[in-house]
C-alpha cells in the first residue's frame, strides 16, 4: 500500500511517500508500530501520534481503523481553520 506523509512528518522522516507491505498489518497502529521499527526518522515522526491524523483510502479514521483492502494510508498534522 502506498503511505503519505504530510507537513512535519514528511519533514520528519524525510519522504513525501512510499510503498509499504501490509500483509500482517490489521489496523493503522499496527502499521504506525512497523513504521517505527524503520529507522530512527520514522520513530520520530511517529513518537506521539495524539498529534498525528490519518486517512485510509481518503476517508479519516481513527489508529483502531482496519487496513483490509486499504491501497493507500495518509498520515498528517491536524488541520486548523483560519
């Protein structure tokens, strides 16, 4: 599946996106824990997720939500109206 980064976590691990393998992923925490274990940047980017959106297929979810079918994760800051 494809993963986005957006705004400071694109900063943060130094990617705009990449292609990662969902099999044994059930839920978006899981797939935040196996970013984690990519590398010091990741880990950063991901230390506290209550910061932290994320969308499945281009709907947002919550980190419980299920990857099933999900060909594409996005993760980003919150949004602020103004």
């Amino acid at each position: 599946m494809k993963v986005m980064y957006f705004a400071w976590l694109r900063e943060k691990t130094a990617i705009s996106s990449e292609e990662v393998d969902g099999a044994g992923l059930a839920t978006v925490s899981d797939l935040v824990e196996a970013l984690r274990a990519k590398g010091a940047r990741h880990a950063a980017a991901f230390e506290d997720v209550s910061a932290v959106k994320v969308a499945v297929d281009q709907k947002v979810v919550g980190f419980d939500a299920s990857l099933e079918g999900a060909t594409e994760v996005a993760f980003f800051p919150p949004m602020t109206g103004g």
